[in-house]
C-alpha cells in the first residue's frame, strides 16, 4: 500500500536542472556581508580574490532559480538521486501526526552532502582558471568532498585539517 512507502527516490531524469535560491523568498532581505576591515558593504573587488565571479554573481542573486551547469549536473549523476526517507518510528516516538522526512545522502563519494556545493565550486573555479584549491577541514568531510569534487573537474587541491581535529582525530590523518 502506498501509505506504508518509506523510501522514495526521484528518477534520474529528472535530477533538478536548477537551484532554488530562497532570497527572493525571505519576508526581508539578508543583510549584507560587512568588510572586516572596513566595516562597508563588500563588492564584488573585495570578493573576487577568494571566489570565481559566478559564485560571487550567485551569492548577490535575487532570482529565484539559478541554472545548474549540465557538466555539474553529469557529476551529480554519479551519486544523486539521493533517497527521501519516512522516519515513521522518529513520528511514533514523538506522537505526532506529521510526516518527518529526510535525505540520505552517505551513498555520495564522500558519505556527506558536502560534495553537493564542493562539485560546483571546483568547476566554477576550473572554468575561470584556478588550477589549485586550497582548504581546510575539521571531522574531514568538507577536506575528502571538496579533493573529489577537484579531482573530477581537473583542478589541484591541498587540504589542511585543523590542529584540534588532527589531534582529536589521528585516524583521519
């Protein structure tokens, strides 16, 4: 019966070809990020010795859907569909006649949905020339998604584990 479903999975074809940007949907708009140094608004100058400019263009957007790019979406081939699953004990336990969902998403490479933003951030940077990535990581998630996110679209990456993690965490090194 179709009620007693708890795993529900999107066919692959149809894998989002875009992303939904929540700004145009907020009751106010964010406030904007501040310069440390100065204490202004920061601009795109300020910006752009970190991040590629189409980050920086969708991080200021106030549309609505932004288009994922087709060699993002291919790589997201490999691991997505990720399953939408029923916590129907998590309901029982609570009493509650609401439906409690969530996303599985430890079948990615890197068994977190960092890999998820890593992916098109390495091709975004690869697009407009960055040939190395440098990073950190704490438990090692963001450090292992954004290497293979790097490794898939051709770009170097370094990857620094924060010292109390290092030292929390020798088998991670």
């Amino acid at each position: 019966m179709a009620s007693d479903q708890t795993r529900f999975l999107l066919p692959e074809n149809e894998i989002p070809k875009q992303w939904y940007n929540i700004v145009p949907d907020l009751p106010t708009p964010p406030t904007p990020v501040l310069h440390p140094g100065t204490g202004q608004p920061v601009g795109p100058a300020d910006l752009l010795p970190l991040f590629p400019m189409e980050i920086i263009k969708q991080e200021v957007s106030t549309d609505r859907w932004i288009d994922i790019p087709d060699p993002v979406r291919d790589a997201y081939r490999l691991f997505r569909p990720s399953p939408l699953i029923r916590a129907r004990r998590l309901e029982k336990l609570l009493d509650t006649p609401a439906h409690i969902y969530y996303k599985y998403e430890g079948g990615s490479p890197s068994g977190s949905h960092k890999i998820n933003t890593a992916l098109p951030q390495a091709f975004y940077n690869k697009e407009e020339g960055t040939k190395r990535i440098t990073t950190e990581t704490g438990a090692g998630q963001w450090g292992t998604a954004l290497s293979i996110a790097c490794q898939m679209v051709g770009v170097e990456c370094t990857v620094y584990m924060v010292k109390v993690s290092f030292a929390q965490k020798p088998h991670r090194r």
